[in-house]
C-alpha cells in the first residue's frame, strides 16, 4: 500500500485555479453526458420552427419577416431556460453528498459555484449557436454583422450569469431537482410570454403592456435586438443589465449564507 | 498552531446540534489520541453523522466546542479543513465522471498540478486494485468499488483525521474485510481514524477506543473489553430446545440471577449475567428442574451486542 504512506499537502492553490479545476468538471461533463445539450436545444429549436411558420406568417407578413424580429428573443429564452437545468444539476449534486466532499476541502468556498457558472456560460453559448446557426439557415440576418453577434452572446452570457443565481439559490434550498424544475418553468413562462420576445405588446390590454414593458425578459430582449441590428442604444444596455446585475449584488451572498449554512 | 505530539487528535467539548425540537447531538465530550482508530457506535438516529459532520465542519454546532489536529472548529474552520478528509455515508464523488477523473479533480483542488495530479490519482488507483476500472464512469461500479474509491479520494493528502461514516454500510463480507483492512494500514501509518458504525463487530474489529452513543448522548466509552468488563464479566447464554418456552426460562432465569435477560428470537437463545459459576449452575439447575431442556449453554464474556443492548436498555 504505498499510495497510503505520508503524502503532504502541496503549497495552496488559488482561488482562481481552484474555480478553474470546477470548470474542467463542467467541460468533463460534456464529454461524458452529451445528452444533457440535447435537452437545452430542443425546445428552442421547436419554438423557433413553431413559431416561425405557424404564426410567422399571420403575426408579421411572413415567415422570414417574423425570423428576424423573433431570433433574438428566443437567445434570450435558451438562456434563461437554461439556467433552469443548472439550478436542477447542483440539487441533484447536493443530494448525493458530493457537495459535502468539497465543503470539507480547505479551498475557496465559491468555488464549486464558479465552476458550475463556466460550465453554464459553455452551455450558454453552445446552445445560443446551434439556434443562431438554424436562424441563419432558415434566412435570418444580423444587419450590423459578426460584431453584432458578438456583442449579443457577450450580452446573453451576462444575462445567463444573472439569472444563474436564481437557480442556484433554488438548487442550494430545494432537495428534489424535479421540484426546483416544475418552479422554475412556473415563474419564467409567464416571464417569456408576457415579453416582447413573440410578439409587439401594442395589442396586449394595458394592464398587461405595463407590465411587458418593465419585465427584465423584454429590455434584455430589446438591447438583443438593437445589439444584432447595430441600432443599440446605451441607456437599452444598461436596462438590460439592470435585472442580471442587481441579481448577482443580492443573490451572491445569499448563495455563500446558504451554502455555509447548511 | 498544532499543539506538540502526544497531543488529541479531536478534543471535543459539550457539542450540540439541535435540530429544530430534536437535539441530535446532546452534550457530546470526545477525547481522541493521535494515531487511534476511535469507533462511534450507536443505532440509526443516534445522532453518529451529525457529530462526524460538526466535527468535518460541514454544520455548525449549536453548543460546546471542539477543537481538530489543535485547530478550533468554529474560529478557524479553514485550517481544520486543511487536516481532515471524510468519506460520507452516501459515496462523494461525481458518478458521470471517471475514477481517475475523480481523483485527479480532488488533487488538482489540494493543489497538485497537471502531471502530479495525474501520478497522484494512478498511485490511489493502483492502491487500491481500481487500476483496471480506472477510466469507467462511477456510476457503473460497484458498492466495494465506490467504496474503495471514496476512502481513495480522502487520502489525496495524507489527513490527519480520517471521518469515515458507516464506511462498511451495504457490502458484501469480502468487500467489507478489504476496507477493513485499508482502514487498518492507514491507521498504521499515523492517520487518526474517527468511524460510525452500527456493527458491533466492526468497533470490535477495528477501534482502540469505542464511544457507545444513543438518542444524542454518548453512554458509555472504552475500549471493547472495558465496555464488556463493565456490563458484567459472566455471560451466561442458554439456548433452548424448545422456544415455545422461551417467556417462561427468561422469566425462571431473571428471578434466579436478579438481571435483566437479553433475548435473541433467532436460534432461541437467551443471554443473562452471572455473577459467578456457581450461580450460573444453579440457575440452570433452576431450568432443568421446570422441565425446560437446554439445547446448548455457555458462560463467557458479553459480545458487544450484548453490551449494547444492556447499556441501550438501561436507558430505555
């Protein structure tokens, strides 16, 4: 049994390489669970198709006017959906005491959080190319070219960040990943449907427009839009940013609270 | 920092977990030398993990104090941490991931870069005969493999305290001796062992020392011997012929000694103290006389068992 004679602990690492070694994990996870991408891009993908051809036509004129008011919108939808399966992999994490391994490593204490993160902005962006790519193919264009879209995904990664958190929170309070599921499609499809993602608010009754025109879905949705088509306006971003920011400032600590609490 | 040698390992104070109305852990003292394999022994409930997790700082107590390798639980958490590895009830580890993967995730974390992370990880596979399963996912291994891989992955650095809970729980008895026998080359090598478990035979086995605990309070503690000796040194067991007349010997049998008799339903056996031979053969003379035929009788030292259920039910 030589492995188990005296082995010492090597100098510390950092907290950056620690939170380095969770997003190898991430990455691990592609790799030996592929299917979990399967999950993210299929209900885009049949959102996209839906939508497009069935009401594309009777909602803006036709179907590849519809593509292009609609595209951005659904990025934003991928993304705030998947931060949903995030919150449900850490409950299910937690529920099988890997969690407890880590908490009882002498490392950062954010760093399994960090981690999760990288592999969620993989995912991100995987999952908002393989849409953007079927939008290119069925005939959408970005006006304002390939830093158009760049600045977009730099968008949605930040929008994932923020909503990340909420899963995260869930995930760390609710031990049943299907339970950390089923609220979290309570709360976000009325969020997604009572945006400007499928549809302009201006035949919605007026209680509802005020609402669409304030909810965070519909200004990040709309910076989406000005950033793909080169018309953005500051003030848009800054909108956009307000919901993923503010949710990071609160949620961050919370996630620390609970997660040394438990 | 760490106290000179000779020093406890766990110097635990008064500890208390409170859970809600439950209080999980009632007042705990442990006093574990450096170097021991210490037994925490007591039924599912007892309040075993919820010491072990205060202890890995993996929950706060509610009371009293404890300090680990000379590190104070509650003030410096992060130095404890740093002389401590726990293998949970439940494996720690991730299953979509390989066992090498595992094990090179955990030293890159202690801090072992690329190539030494590698060599550190192939080193705990081949320790513990995982070499071949090495690059399967861990969700197809089996229970003594997850096992083995588990208690690997604590040893990345050498700990100074090992928590193992119920690290034999739901093995086949090969398995089981295999860990037992890992557990006992660690401890060899100067690794404190601090293990739960609700097998008698395994504190028996396995620890120097043993702390009997029950609903959140430790009842008894010693080495085995010393937890038989104090129950009583004879043991009179008495198997009966007949079980249909197991109500009536317990009864002839508690009468004639004044102790309280153990029953065990299986085989039909019965297990009183005896304060001497000579009592012993009279109340078996006792049985004899009612017409109740033994099958088979010795006199010895309690098994641990039996010291379990006397301390347990004392309580009761």
């Amino acid at each position: 049994m030589n492995a188990l004679q005296q082995v010492s602990r090597p100098p510390a690492p950092s907290a950056w390489s620690n939170a380095l070694v969770f997003g190898w994990r991430a990455v691990l996870k592609f790799k030996h669970v592929p299917e979990q991408l399967f999950d993210l891009v299929m209900t885009p993908i049949m959102f996209t198709l839906l939508f497009t051809f069935v009401f594309g036509g009777a909602l803006a004129g036709s179907p590849g006017d519809y593509l292009q008011f609609f595209l951005p919108g659904i990025l934003v939808q991928t993304v705030v959906f998947n931060a949903v399966y995030s919150g449900m992999g850490l409950s299910t994490d937690l529920g099988k005491g890997l969690f407890d391994r880590f908490r009882s490593l002498p490392i950062w204490s954010l760093a399994p959080f960090a981690g999760l993160m990288v592999g969620d902005v993989l995912r991100h962006v995987i999952a908002g190319g393989i849409i953007l790519t079927i939008g290119l193919i069925l005939g959408y264009r970005p006006e304002a070219g390939i830093l158009g879209v760049l600045a977009s995904f730099a968008l949605l990664i930040a929008i994932g960040f923020g909503m990340g958190w909420v899963f995260i929170v869930l995930g760390l309070l609710i031990r049943t990943p299907m339970t950390v599921m089923t609220i979290g499609f309570t709360v976000l499809f009325p969020l997604v449907f009572a945006s400007n993602i499928m549809v302009d608010p201006h035949t919605m009754p007026g209680w509802l427009r005020a609402f669409v025109h304030v909810n965070p879905v519909s200004l990040m949705t709309t910076a989406m839009r000005g950033l793909m088509s080169g018309e953005v306006m500051a003030a848009q971003l800054v909108q956009a940013l307000i919901a993923p920011v503010a949710l990071t400032l609160m949620l961050a600590p919370v996630t620390l609270w609970l997660y040394r609490r438990r | 920092m760490n106290n000179g040698e000779g020093s406890l390992a766990i110097d635990a104070r008064g500890l208390v977990k409170t859970f809600g109305e439950l209080r999980a852990v009632d007042g705990i003292d442990l006093a574990v030398p450096r170097g021991m394999i210490f037994a925490i022994l007591g039924p599912n409930g007892a309040g075993k993990t919820t010491l072990m997790r205060m202890l890995a700082t993996l929950t706060h107590p509610d009371g009293g104090s404890a300090s680990v390798m000379g590190h104070d639980l509650v003030g410096a958490p992060g130095n404890v941490r740093g002389e401590i590895a726990m293998t949970g009830q439940f494996a720690s580890l991730d299953e979509d991931l390989t066992g090498r993967e595992n094990l090179i995730l955990l030293s890159r974390l202690w801090g072992f870069r690329g190539g030494a992370a590698r060599a550190r990880a192939d080193a705990l596979l081949a320790t513990f005969e995982l070499s071949d399963a090495a690059g399967k996912q861990v969700k197809d291994y089996s229970g003594g493999m997850r096992r083995r891989l588990d208690i690997a992955a604590s040893l990345i650095v050498t700990p100074g305290v090992l928590f193992l809970d119920e690290p034999t729980t739901g093995l086949d008895p090969v398995a089981r001796k295999s860990v037992w026998g890992m557990i006992r080359a660690l401890a060899g090598s100067g690794v404190t062992v601090l293990l739960t478990t609700q097998y008698l035979d395994e504190a028996d086995q396995l620890a120097a020392r043993i702390a009997v605990i029950d609903h959140g309070r430790k009842i008894a503690e010693g080495t085995s011997r010393e937890l038989k000796a104090a129950t009583g040194s004879g043991f009179l067991h008495v198997a009966l012929a007949d079980p249909a007349r197991l109500d009536e010997a317990a009864q002839l049998l508690e009468s004639r000694l004044g102790a309280s008799v153990q029953r065990s339903v299986e085989g039909a056996t019965l297990a009183v103290v005896a304060p001497s031979a000579r009592d012993a053969n009279a109340a078996l003379t006792a049985l004899l006389d009612a017409g109740i035929e033994p099958a088979d009788f010795s006199m010895g030292s309690p098994s641990l068992d039996e010291v379990f259920f006397s301390l347990t039910s004392k309580r009761a």
